[in-house]
C-alpha cells in the first residue's frame, strides 16, 4: 500500500514541482519548486495543511526544495487535496 500511494503521489507532485530524482521512493518524496518554499509551507499552514520539511539549509543543490511524505494511512483525497493547494498557492504567488 505505501508503495502505491508514494507512487501516487511522486505522479501528482510532478504536476506542481519537479522531482529532481528517478527513483523509486518508499515514503518520502523530495521535489523542488518554483518558488521559495517556505512561502508554499506557511500558506499550506494557514489552510491547515503541513508540507514538507525545507531542504535548502541541508542540501543547498535542491534549491527550494522540500521532503514530503505518505503513509500506509494517506487517502488520495488527501494527496489531491495537497496538490491542488499547492497549484493554487504558486498561482497565487506568480500574480
């Protein structure tokens, strides 16, 4: 199951940022976007969502990227749900 819902959601998250690895991953899904990172987290906080954990402190080469993650338990609404807010903060964003 946490195969398939990663799978998932690596295919959505490709919508919104790009997935600067082609691999499989179990769990964890690194992307980086196109705008700073932080500003995506604090918006998806306001909505009362939490994102990913920022990478650019550790790996500066991901550029504004982030690790965010899915369990056994995580229902595709919900993946659906991320993406959509996270197009709509970039959208947003980009005005």
């Amino acid at each position: 199951i946490i195969l398939k819902n990663t799978a998932y959601f690596k295919k959505r998250l490709s919508e919104v940022a790009k997935i600067p690895f082609d691999a499989i991953n179990f769990k964890d899904v690194p992307a980086t976007f196109e705008i700073p990172y932080p500003i995506i987290h604090e918006r998806l906080l306001e909505r009362g969502i939490h994102g990913g954990f920022y990478l650019k402190p550790y790996f500066p080469e991901l550029d504004e990227g982030a690790l965010l993650a899915v369990t056994e338990t995580t229902r595709r609404e919900w993946i659906d749900e991320l993406v959509k807010n996270i197009r709509e903060i970039i959208n947003e964003a980009e005005l």
